[in-house]
C-alpha cells in the first residue's frame, strides 16, 4: 500500500545548531535505508513559508502500522508530527518510474457529477479520460495516479515545464468539466531516492 505523508518538523528554540546537523544527518542516512528498503519511494519539498520546515514523503508499506513503525524509526520524528493520507489504486494509474530533475507537481483533484447525469454518459466520459491519461503519460507528464479517502478524490503527480502546462494538460481531460482542481509545486528534495535513478 502508498502513503502520502506530509511531514512537519518544529525544532525546539534554543536547540543548539549542531544537534540539528546531527540529526538531519541521521534522518539522511535513514532515508537512504528505507529507500533502499522500497519504503521511501519519494520525497518533495512543497512551497514553504518563511521559516517553515515540511517534506512530503511517498512511503510504501503493508499496512498502517508497518507505515508508523517507518517514521517512528526516522531521527527527525522527536521533532516532526505527520499527516498521513492513504492512497488507493487508481484504475488510470500509468505507474511510471521516478525520475529527478524536471519540475514535479501534485495535483488533487474532486470530480463532482451533476444530479441526473446518465449512467451511459458518465461510463463514455470516464473511458475517454482513460485514453486522455494515457496519451498524457505517453508524453511524459503523467507519472502517476491514486484515488484519495472521501469521495470522488484524486491525487496526480506530474512532470511538466511549468504549472501552465500541468493546467493545460488537465482542462484537456474529458472529466475537466466535473473538476476541481489543486495544484502544489514541488521542489527536490535533498533525500528523494529518485535522484539515485539518474
């Protein structure tokens, strides 16, 4: 099973600086085992505040307690809460491998039907988004899909030169008109196993 875990780290005040490195270079070291693990198979830095400190991290586990036991056992937890978002196949899912060095970015979108749609229009709609995803995923921006808890919700990562062609690429999907949309861009993060794939 995947997780997307979105992990915020608060240090103490008056912790002093060198106890930070240590521990960031514990939780590298870390990250480097459960990737090669296939635990961590992911992570991104989204955009951050001033001062703020969060990753997000795609973690591969059986189940919610072997996920627990996976950050629990990362350095930085003394000093990290996580919000952890179970992901769910998605029948779309072009599964491609991870690659660094292009922009990513994360999409969440929530498809709302209209009342009274046909059953035989929304079966036509959805095979068409089918062909639409693969075509998108054959010209690499694309990467993955998952279904997210409550509703009709879907997370996308993308691959693209900028965020205008991740909503272009969206409003070309036949189910646009039943979409809304949130878009996160990413940034590399230091520790994501897919820097090792280049």
């Amino acid at each position: 099973m995947e997780y997307l875990v979105t992990m915020t780290t608060h240090v103490p005040n008056g912790t002093p600086d060198q106890a930070v490195t240590d521990v960031r270079a514990r939780e590298a070291a870390r990250s480097r085992e459960l990737a090669a693990q296939g635990h961590l198979l992911r992570l991104w830095r989204p955009p951050l505040q001033p001062g703020e400190w969060r990753s997000l991290g795609l973690f591969a586990a059986a189940d919610d307690a072997e996920l627990e036991q996976e950050l629990a056992s990362m350095p930085l937890r003394v000093w990290r809460s996580d919000e952890v978002t179970p992901l769910a196949p998605h029948p779309h899912d072009p599964a491609l491998p991870a690659e660094a060095g292009a922009s990513e970015f994360l999409t969440t979108f929530t498809i709302t039907i209209p009342d009274g749609t046909a059953a035989d229009t929304i079966g036509d709609v959805d095979a068409l988004e089918a062909r639409r995803a693969k075509e998108l995923a054959g010209q690499g921006l694309l990467q993955r899909l998952w279904h997210l808890p409550g509703g009709s919700r879907t997370l996308g990562l993308w691959r693209a030169r900028d965020e205008a062609q991740v909503r272009a690429a969206l409003e070309s999907l036949p189910m646009d008109r039943w979409m809304t949309v949130q878009i996160t861009p990413l940034t590399q993060h230091p520790s994501d196993p897919a820097q090792g794939a280049q």
